[in-house]
C-alpha cells in the first residue's frame, strides 16, 4: 500500500502530517540526506581554504558556485538517487559521499580533486553534526516560535483577566481567593523560564575521526593543526564544538536538550490539566465550531479536546525523549551501533511536542469566560476570609487566634450573614472589625490582579 494518512503506521505521518510539514523537512529521511550532503561539501570546502593541504587549491569562483548549488538546490530526486546508491554500498553515509563526488565531478575545476570528499571522517563526524543542525534549525525556526506564541497567548489573557477574582482550590478545596489572569501568569512565567532553559541548551558537535583522534589526518599532514581546524570547521556551522570525544559525539547535549523540552512540555501540560478542570467545573465555556460534533450519542457535549489532545500528545513526546536521553549518552568502549537506530526518532519527539503546542494553542483561542459561575463560587464561600480574619487578630494580640477561627470555621461553609456573625462574637477593635466587615471573598486577592498585569 502506498503510505497516506489511512496507511501510515505513526499519527505524525498519517492524522497529524498535515501541521508538520516544516518539521519533515528536517527531520525526515530526505532531512537527514540534506544535511548530510551540507556537511560533506562545507568539510571541502573548509579543506580547500587550509594553505597546508596544497594538494587541494583554493575554490575557483566556479567552484564556489558549484558547491553552493548542490547544497541550495537539493531535492527530492537527489535524495533518490542517494537512496539508488546506497542500495548498492549498503552504507547511507558511503552513498551520500558518492552522491557529492557524482556532482563535483561534474565541475571542471573540482573534478581532479573528489577524493578529498569526506577527506578523513569516519560516518559519525557527518552524521554528528547532520543531527546537531537538525536540532538547531527545528529549536529555532519551529518550536521556540510556537513555545512563544503559545507563552504570548497565555500571557495576554493574564492581563485581560487580572481583575476577574476566582476561588482558590487546595487540595480540591475552597481557599484563599486568587484572580483567573494570576493563575494564567504563574504558567507564562514558569513556561518562559523553562523556554529560555531550552534555548540556551549548547549544540555541540565533534569532527576529529575514527576514534577521536586525528589517526588518518594526522598520517597525511602531520604538521596541521588538526585541532583547530576542527573547531573552525564545526564552528563555522553554528555548532559548539566538542574536542573530547570517541568514534561518536557523546550526545550529552542532547540529552540536556530532551529533558529542557521534556521540562517545557510538562510544565504546558500540568497547564492543560489546569484549563480542563476550569472547563469541567464550567469556570470556562468553549466556542462552538460549526460542524463539529462533541459525542456521538450526547448531542448537547462541546468536550474540551484541544487540550486532551495536547496533554496526550506531550506525555508520548515526553517518554520519548526521556529514553532518548537516558539511551543516547551510553555507547560501549569507543561506539556500539545502539545509538544509530535511536537518532532516527529525533523527529518523532519533536512531533508531537509540536502537535500538543498546535492544539493547546487552538483550546485557548475557543475559551470563553463564565463570569456567572465564577461569582457564585465566591458568594457560597466567605470561610475563606477566615484566614484574613485570624491573621488581624495575631496581628493585634489576640490569644490563639488561629485555634479560635479554625474551631469556628473547619468544615463549615459560611455566608454574608453567618460571617457577619462571626466578627460579632470576636473581640477585636473596632477599625480591625469594621475593615474586616468590609471585606467579601471577591476583594480577597491580595496582590493577584497586579501580579498578574506585571508578567511579561
């Protein structure tokens, strides 16, 4: 069968392929190709520009422009005809190589000078850094712009519901007052945190051979600074260098890289579990969206499916991350062939972190605030200001305050007038009792709304 939406065995390539097409540019088979074929001809290049290797001269403008073509102009047909070759090397790293002396031969001024294509690597110094910008360009065109529109829609409705006051729930019962924005601003501000975590997490990326150790450059030319050309040379890519290292970069940074994310996603899903409970408890509605059906026997259900979907989507892309990160950094002696299979799925994580992000985004832009529900919460609730009035009395000397209010108030729920009654039977000073009086459950907010106003 040919693959479709109705074949594929993963979601990513079959219900959700259509909100990943950027990320399968990167991250797929023909990604992978791409960046490989980029590392092969930059190495050459890099080559070409070391006056100590004067086997391989300067690039001719000509051959400048042969080089940047094949890497801008690169294909799915050229991706095919790697796949062609490597059905013969069954080796897609050898295939790549051929693939790039196939078209520098076609130039007359690189053609004497191919086999100084993939000039003393091993696989893994250009499968290494093909990861490392995978990495790097999916951090920074795709997921950090979604994590910031998401965090900027998170943070707009702190401002726009700062002053909107809402009962508290610890422990899944009635607290001290908070507002809806203040609780928004406590997942912007922690997401922002964890983002910023994410984007500092160094891509590194190592380029010295077989084993590590400049064996093969070093019997050609033994008098270059291999080292340094190295580290140019991987620098040069945007990639941190890492001059440490055994036949394989350890991938230790991508493990910092996964649990930074894994961070970030779980963060975002404690969210959503947050908005489904406001949604069950009816603190929010959800906009109507013609056409769709909420249940197939309940016609009256709008479900809150964006963020049930966001929030399975993050636990998937979590539990792989996590094993890539745990996987990933252990290689036997100087490289076992484990980690080979498993970087393949660099892209299965990053999927459906950005699938959850696309439906947490789409299940704010449907929430729709019930003001109503909200107040009568309040209004059924005024032992919450039993801590308000217990912290006064400490405040004016009053014996066992806290002990007075707690006998008075645990497990009972009060209104305005048997909360009036309560002030009445204690012995404060007027000015204390009548400010107390003055309170209700709705201005019980501290701080919040200006809180919530401030987060940026």
């Amino acid at each position: 069968m040919q693959l479709d939406q109705l074949t594929a065995i993963s979601p990513l390539d079959g219900r959700y392929r259509a909100r990943l097409g950027e990320l399968a540019n990167l991250v797929s088979e023909f990604g992978l190709q791409r960046y490989r074929v980029r590392v092969e001809l930059r190495w050459f290049a890099h080559l070409a520009n070391e006056p100590n290797i004067p086997e391989l001269p300067p690039l001719t403008r000509n051959a400048h422009a042969t080089i940047d073509s094949v890497d801008a102009h690169f294909c799915a047909a050229d991706g095919e005809r790697i796949k062609a070759i490597e059905r013969t090397t069954n080796h897609d790293v050898k295939a790549v190589e051929y693939f790039v002396k196939e078209r520098l031969a076609k130039c007359p001024d690189l053609a004497p000078h191919i086999e100084f294509v993939h000039f003393a690597c091993t696989s893994e110094d250009i499968n290494n850094l093909a990861h490392a910008l995978t990495l790097k360009d999916a951090r920074e065109g795709l997921l950090l712009p979604q994590m910031d529109r998401l965090i900027e829609a998170i943070g707009d409705l702190s401002k726009s519901l700062a002053d909107v006051a809402m009962l508290s729930r610890t422990h899944g019962q009635a607290a001290s007052p908070t507002t809806m924005g203040k609780e928004f601003a406590n997942f912007a501000a922690r997401l922002r945190r964890q983002r910023d975590s994410f984007a500092n997490v160094e891509v590194m990326g190592k380029f010295n051979g077989a084993v590590g150790n400049f064996n093969a450059h070093v019997s050609a030319y033994p008098k270059v600074d291999w080292p340094a050309i190295a580290r140019s040379f991987v620098e040069s890519l945007g990639i941190g260098y890492n001059p440490y290292t055994t036949q394989i970069e350890p991938h230790d940074y991508i493990a910092e890289y996964f649990h930074a994310l894994s961070r970030f996603n779980q963060v975002l899903l404690d969210f959503d579990r947050d908005i489904w409970g406001y949604i069950s408890i009816g603190y929010f509605g959800q906009r109507r969206v013609e056409g769709e059906t909420g249940s197939s026997t309940m016609p009256h259900k709008v479900n809150p499916i964006d963020f049930e979907n966001s929030e399975g989507n993050l636990g998937v892309a979590n539990a792989v991350m996590l094993h890539l990160a745990e996987k990933l950094p252990v290689s036997r002696w100087q490289r076992d062939l484990s980690d080979s299979t498993v970087l393949r799925n660099l892209g299965v994580a990053l999927g459906y972190s950005l699938v959850a992000y696309d439906s947490a985004q789409k299940g704010i832009g449907k929430l729709e605030l019930n003001r109503t529900v909200i107040a009568e919460d309040l209004a059924n609730s005024w032992e919450v200001l039993a801590e308000a009035v217990q912290t006064v009395m400490r405040k004016h000397g009053l014996k066992e305050p806290y002990e007075r209010l707690k006998a008075a108030t645990r497990g009972r729920q009060l209104d305005r007038k048997s909360f009036g009654e309560l002030l009445g039977s204690l012995p404060l000073p007027p000015e204390a009792r009548a400010s107390l009086a003055a309170l209700s459950p709705e201005h019980y907010v501290g701080l919040a709304a200006a809180l919530a106003k401030r987060i940026t």
